[in-house]
C-alpha cells in the first residue's frame, strides 16, 4: 500500500496478515495530489499540488526524480498512456493536454483544449 501525507512524504505500508511494516520512500518536499501507478506496477508518478509530476520505481527503492516541472500553468492531473510505462500524458489547469516521454521528460505532443480544466 503506497500513500502519501501532507508535507510530500511517499510512504509504502507492507501487510502480511495482522503484521505490518512501514517504510518511507520518498520526500518531495510538496503535498502530493495524486499517485498513479504504471499499468505494469513498475513506476509511480506523483503529483504535487504545485503542479511538478515526479517518478518513483519502487523496485530500485531510489529517490523520486522529477519528471516535470510546473512552468506557465500548473499540470493538474497525469496519467500514463497504455500498453506500457514509457509515455505519460498531463493536463495544465489552462487546458494544454500534453504527452511526455518518461525517459528524459521530453514533451512529444501538445494539444490545447482552449478551456480552463478543473478536477472534480
């Protein structure tokens, strides 16, 4: 079980039976609005209430690398794109749906829906 708290923390719960373990794994230093796993379990993406979109792959127990950061308008929600876990796609609360390489966070399209986006 992956949950985050207020202050940015990513923390996993390990359950077996009535026990359980906990352990952090990541501190941003934002709230976390949103975590997303990867069709495949292999790659979380976080999203922060500033709007900065970091990956965390819990398998290699390493720090959350950020993947996106907030520019003119804040990403208000992001998601991956299916089969795999090597795209993602992002929404900007000004409307601008983009599509990303998680790779090296490079952005590969962009459409802009010429809207304001709320989350409801």
């Amino acid at each position: 079980l992956y949950f985050s708290a207020q202050e940015g923390i990513l923390f996993f719960y390990h359950i077996k039976g009535l026990q359980y373990e906990m352990k952090i794994c990541a501190d941003i230093l934002q709230p976390i609005s949103s975590i997303i796993f990867s069709p495949d379990y292999t790659v979380l993406l976080l999203v922060t209430d500033q709007g900065t979109v970091y990956t965390y792959k819990p398998a290699h127990s390493g720090e959350a690398v950020k993947l996106l950061d907030a520019c003119s308008s804040c990403f208000l929600a992001a998601d991956f794109l299916t089969p795999g876990d090597k795209y993602c796609v992002s929404v900007t609360i000004s409307g601008e749906v983009q599509v990303w390489f998680l790779e090296d966070g490079t952005c590969l399209s962009k459409l802009n829906l010429d809207i304001e986006v709320h989350v409801t």
